[in-house]
C-alpha cells in the first residue's frame, strides 16, 4: 500500500482543517518545501498536495509552491485545489505535478474533465470523491452535489478514470479512524479501481487496517502533524 502524506496550504503555509471547516484551521509549519524534504528523507514517494485557497477561490493560488517542492524533492505530486480549467491543469503539470486530483470540476463541469481524462490519460487525472452522508461534497467540502458516491464513482469509470481519492468529510482531520465500511463497499462494487483512502487516520493500526484490505493507498496528514504516527513506522509499507 502506497502511503502519500498530505500538505494543505492556506497562504503557502502547511494547515489541517477539521472536517473541511476553514474556521477550524491549524497551521503547523511555514515551509512546506522542508516538510516535504522530511517526508521524503523517511524514504516516502509520493505527496498529495492541496491548495486550499484554490479550492475556495476557485482557480490555483499556490503554485510556486507545487513547483519549488518538485523542483526541490524527487516526490511524485498529485495537486488538488482550484483547478477550473485547461490552461491550469497545463500550469500544474508544467509546474511538475505528476497528478491531478479533480473533484468540484468532476461534479460542475463534467464535460470538461471528461474531455482532461480522454487527452491526458486516467493514470494522469485522479478523481477526487469527497463524501458527505454517502454524497458528494465539492469546493472545499463548502457544497454538496447531487452525486450518490456509487454513481459518481460507476459514471467516471466509464469514462477511463483508474484512480480514486475517496475522503470522507467527517472524518477529515478529527483523527477518529477511517471509514473501512465505505471502502469495503466501494472495493466490492468497484475491483478495478486504485482506491486511495484519505481523512480520519489516527495511528498505525487503522494503515495496518487498510493494508489488509488491500487498498491501493492511504493519504496520512494530521497524524504525522500530531505525532501519532512516526514517519520512521511508514517505512514497514515501502
């Protein structure tokens, strides 16, 4: 199981929310670019980068930050956040993101991220499924759409997506477990997708959890942040 620690930007600075709640934000390092170097120092691959401020701002705002982590480190990003368009998605990918995670732009404008799987390839766009009540939230969790997450998830497949960031809102960064029962289901409904688990890690057990059910992944923030999980214990999954 891949494990891809997590840096949520406001203002360039590294932050967790609570459950997706802006007025409940922690701020834990000023310097991304040298908490990215730790991850990858403890022998970590891959980085999910978000850009809150994109995500509520709807368009990117912290690119120089992707770009000076990529040019800094050999982690494998995958961006998310206020990505509305083609000339932004081309801004990340030139900027070095090796993935883009899409979620509102899935939901708001379904054509155009179709149109980003058919030309760059389901391995290069993720599908970012935000769930709330079993329905998809979108724009920083500040919306709920219309999308049950099973016809979300059957709709894009169809469409070649291959990658799927499932994070259930409300257990985003509370650090109370993760939601297993989803992804049981989804797993079971849905075998051939890479199904990466975001939101609700609190220790090692609940990673030792996922591994055993097999998931493609598993995204840790706030755990790391708050020391419940050593990075030096994220190297049993390399």
């Amino acid at each position: 199981m891949h494990i891809i620690p997590a840096i949520d930007l406001i203002d360039g600075k590294c932050v967790r929310l609570l459950k997706g709640d802006y007025k409940q934000k922690t701020e834990y390092n000023s310097n991304p670019l040298a908490v990215a170097q730790e991850f990858e120092a403890a022998g970590l691959k891959k980085l999910h980068l978000v850009d809150l401020d994109g995500a509520k701002a709807k368009k990117v705002i912290n690119l120089p930050v992707l770009q000076n982590i990529v040019e800094n480190t050999g982690l494998e990003v995958d961006f998310g956040g206020g990505v509305q368009s083609t000339e932004d998605l081309s801004a990340v990918f030139k900027a070095g993101a090796k993935q883009l995670t899409g979620g509102s732009i899935a939901v708001k404008n379904e054509g155009l991220f179709t149109e980003w799987i058919q030309e760059f390839g389901g391995e290069k766009i993720i599908l970012g499924a935000d769930v709330k009540d079993r329905s998809i939230a979108i724009h920083g969790w500040q919306e709920s759409a219309d999308w049950h997450i099973f016809d979300f998830l059957e709709h894009y497949l169809t469409k070649g997506i291959q990658y799927v960031i499932c994070t259930d809102v409300s257990k985003d960064g509370a650090l109370q477990g993760t939601s297993n029962e989803l992804y049981q289901e989804i797993q079971e409904k849905f075998p051939e997708i890479k199904l990466i688990a975001s939101g609700g890690v609190s220790n090692l057990q609940d990673l030792e959890i996922l591994e055993s059910m097999k998931m493609y992944g598993a995204i840790v923030g706030k755990a790391i942040y708050e020391k419940r999980v050593a990075l030096q214990d994220l190297k049993q999954f390399a």
